[in-house]
C-alpha cells in the first residue's frame, strides 16, 4: 500500500493502480498543471500537445469550438487546428473549453452511476458559476477560480468512484442521522471528504492555491475576502455550496437562501440580482454546452432545480444546431459542406487538405512566424499521423540545426537532444535533405543500405522505425528542418496522395518565414 498522512487515501492510489484511473483524470490533471506560468510559451506547447495526444478530445474540442456558442469568438471563420484555436481564441479559454470536454466525456459513459455523473455535473457547474460571478465582481484570475471551483469536490468524486460501498455506507448514515455526507464520512472512512482531496491533490502536484481552496467551511463563517486567491476561495465555496443543495431531490429553500445572504455579505457590490443574473446565465451556458455536446439533462437535479430557483420552472433542452431546421438558403463555406459534416469521422486526408487552406488563410492575415509554424507542424502531426514532430531552426551562429518545439509523447526531452551539425561534406541523412534541398524517408531504420547514415544521436534518443526529413530552405540556403517519424511502418502515411501536402505545406512554410523577414 502506497503511504500517505490520511490511511484511506493510499487505498485510493492502490486501487488507481489495479482500477485504473478515473477516465479523463489522468489527461484533466496533465491540463490542470499546464496552467502554471500560463502566459508562457512553453505552457501553451504543453496545452496543445496534452489535447493532441487525444485523437479523439481533438476533434471534439474543435468541433465544438466552431459551434454556434463559439462563433462570436472567431468570427465564423472555421478553426481546424488546436494551434489557431489557441492563438484565436486564448489559452484560458482553450484551456477551459478542454477542461469541461473532459468532464462531460466522462458523465456522457453510461456505465458510470447516475450519482457519480451528478457529481461531475456538479463541478463542472460550479467551475461556470465561480468564473462569471468573478468577472461581474471584478476578481483577477477568474481562469483560477473556474479551476479551483472544479476541483473544490475531488475528495467526494474519487470516494465515489473508488470507494462505491463505503460511499453507500455514508449515505446511508446521512439519512439516518438526519445530517450531511461530510459529516458521516469521518465514520466510515476515518477522515472527510475534504482531507482526501487535497491529499489526493498533492500526490497529482496540484497547485497550493487549488489545495487551499478545497478547505470546507461553512459559508456563513467566512470573512470578507482580503487578497485575490482569499476572494477565489469565497467564489469555489459559495459556487459548490449552491450547486450541492440544488443537488437535493428536495431543495431546502430557507438555506438557499441563507447561503445567497452570506455571500453577499462578502463582496459590497453583490445582490440578489447580480447573483440571479450570474446563476441564469450559467444555468444557459450549461443547457447550450450539453446541447453541443449531445449530453442528455433529463435526470439531472442540479439543472432542473436550479431552473426551479431561479426562473420558477424547470430548466429546458436547449436545441443543438443540429436540431435546428434548415434554412431555405445556406451558404456553406469553402472547409465544410455543412454542420453535419462537421460531426463525421475526421481522416487524415481530411485533416492535411482542410490545414492546408486553414494556413492559406493565415498567410493573408496579420500573424506571428511562431504561431504558424506551430501550425505547420500540428497539421503534419495529425495529418501524417506521425508518432513525433518537431521542428528545428539554424542557431545565430549558423552552425546547428537546434530543435524549438514539437508534439509527441515526452516531446520536451526530445527536442533537447535533437541537435546536429550543418556540414556540406557530412554523408548523414539530416545533411543530405538539407544540402540536396528535398525531402528524405527512411522507410526502415534498420536496413543495412541506411545504417551508415542515420547519425547515433538519433538512434540512441529516438526509437523509431521509420521518418521523415522536411528542409526548409530559401535560396537554396537551410534555414529550418522539420522531422516526423513513426514507431511502427505506417505503409499509408508515406503514399504519394499524401506526400502532395506535405510538399505543399512546406512550400507554405518557406512563405511564412520569407514574409516574415
């Protein structure tokens, strides 16, 4: 068993290891600490990269972020790459979007509890609600308090999930005694819901400030809030407080509205109508969310009752643009056919032609030379189905081809050590694509007819079987290379209908950094 300060968490972590991870955790905690130092550039590799390593969260993310809820955002134009997502968009907000993928994923798996997918329902409100009340309060780090507002509960999800039959026992307790979970998990389990989550927390690397935030305490013995991370904290509380009692088969209206009282004492410019203005509209924001993700509401509490309290009905399905009839004329753009297409099975062919225009476009706007490369290689990634990317730049000294970023499982180790000399004399194969101007594929790394020109740094940090060598040029003169390889032969990936792109896209790349000087 796995040591820890509070006993039960280590037969948590004992049975992530025999279970399996909660689904989507794993993937939810990478992105959770890829907020740190958010506004660098190494945070925003690690986000992009994170949602790439998932085909699938991928096409949802950009599927969804071209839905009508989006498209006040980008302007219509149709975004098909997580690079431009970013670089329209923003990283919190792609960031977010990702987050909440994640959790809806996890409740839309029917194998999973009706109270188990309340309880991500839960956090998932709660983050919404705790972000647009710090706007309307004017909060700083409302990216931070729609994170930590997320989180607030983990201890509860994790016991849930992993601890079915002492969670029984917890509730049952509750209903005789006549009391709250929290107050009967210290029975059974030997410590609170909130101890096991922050625990939990620190062995994931949380943040302090996601930890801090988990502390139970009750709403109404809470001081007005002196710092940003103080006015977080009141914001995750009060945000889970709300949607824990909206969780109730029966809503306990007196303590709503105590629990409204309170925090309007903790901030002088909110009333009952900046709450009620900030509930509907998450309450929307929520009912348009599940629409676009095609998540059935019908049994949801939080959602019902919270509509009961704040509108005096029921929340309503709010139609998807699916649902929507259609039109007498559509005029459909030159990347989809239509919105139903935009839902269909994503092929690599796909992928490589709709990046291809999706660079076109961005050639004709204002863009950064970083930006785009970041999508010159995304596309490739994606589109080639590569195993590992990365692109590589000449040093200042015009000696080195220095690797700057990639996409690929421990990406940031390897482009560390891609590294090699520019010599016109040298027989190994990064010299030859560079000198000859063209494009090389070693089909097998380990045919006796290639060995003598695969350099050993390469063998020795990179285990693949096949790659390609991509050189940027201008005026015959290198200026960059990009590399993509595969772990195992991928006989479709190298067909010529294919190679058409990426001739393409490095043409698209030699014009970017020509426009760029």
């Amino acid at each position: 068993m796995i040591d820890s300060k509070v006993p039960i968490v280590g037969t948590i972590l004992d049975r992530m290891k025999t279970k399996g991870e909660l689904p989507a955790m794993g993937r939810t905690v990478s992105l959770v600490n890829s907020q740190t130092n958010s506004n660098s550039k190494a945070s925003v590799e690690e986000l992009t990269n994170t949602i790439l390593d998932d085909f699938a969260l991928t096409n949802k993310l950009l599927r969804l972020v071209n839905s009508a809820s989006y498209v006040k955002y980008h302007g219509g134009g149709k975004i098909n790459t997580v690079s431009r997502a970013i670089n329209i968009l923003g990283f919190d907000h792609v960031r977010d979007v990702a987050l909440s993928l994640i959790l809806v994923e996890t409740i839309k798996n029917d194998s999973f509890v009706l109270e188990f997918k309340e309880s991500i329902m839960i956090s998932l409100m709660s983050g919404v609600i705790a972000k647009r009340m710090g706007r309307k309060l004017g909060i700083k780090d409302i990216e931070e308090a729609f994170i930590c507002s997320m989180f607030h509960t983990l201890g509860r999800l994790l016991v849930i999930y992993y601890l079915p039959d002492e969670h029984k026992k917890i509730v049952e307790l509750a209903r005789a005694q006549k009391t709250t979970e929290n107050e009967t998990t210290v029975s059974v389990l030997n410590a609170t819901y909130e101890a096991i989550g922050m625990e939990i927390a620190r062995y994931w690397n949380f943040s302090e400030d996601i930890v801090y935030c988990m502390q139970k305490v009750p709403i109404f013995k809470l001081d007005k809030p002196k710092t940003s991370l103080e006015a977080i904290r009141c914001l995750s509380i009060f945000s889970n407080s709300v949607c824990e009692l909206v969780s109730e088969t029966q809503v306990n209206v007196s303590t709503w509205k105590e629990t409204l009282n309170s925090f309007n004492k903790l901030f002088a410019n909110c009333d009952d109508s900046t709450v009620n203005e900030v509930l509907d509209g998450s309450l929307n924001i929520i009912l348009t969310y599940c629409a676009d993700t095609k998540f059935n509401i019908e049994n949801s509490n939080v959602l019902k009752n919270l509509g009961f309290l704040i509108k005096g009905r029921a929340a309503s399905k709010k139609q998807s643009g699916n649902d929507k009839p259609k039109r007498p004329l559509q005029i459909l753009d030159n990347i989809y056919d239509s919105e139903e297409d935009s839902a269909e099975v994503v092929t690599p062919e796909d992928i490589l032609t709709k990046g291809v225009l999706e660079i076109a476009s961005t050639l004709l706007e204002n863009f950064t030379l970083n930006d785009i490369l970041h999508m010159i290689l995304e596309v490739l990634y994606r589109g080639m189905e590569f195993t590992h990317a990365i692109i590589s730049i000449k040093s200042a000294n015009g000696q080195y081809m220095d690797g700057r970023f990639g996409f690929g499982r421990h990406i940031e180790s390897l482009v560390k050590k891609f590294r090699f000399q520019i010599d016109k004399n040298s027989s190994d194969v990064f010299n030859i694509s560079l000198n000859k101007d063209s494009i090389v594929i070693i089909n097998n790394v380990d045919d006796v007819e290639v060995q003598s020109c695969i350099p050993n740094w390469l063998q020795t940090a990179f285990n693949v079987n096949t790659f390609i060598l991509i050189p940027i040029t201008l005026r015959k003169s290198p200026i960059g290379l990009i590399y993509g390889d595969w772990a195992k032969t991928n006989p479709q990936a190298t067909q010529s209908s294919r190679l058409r792109y990426v001739k393409m896209i490095r043409n698209q790349a030699m014009l970017a950094i020509k426009q760029a000087m």
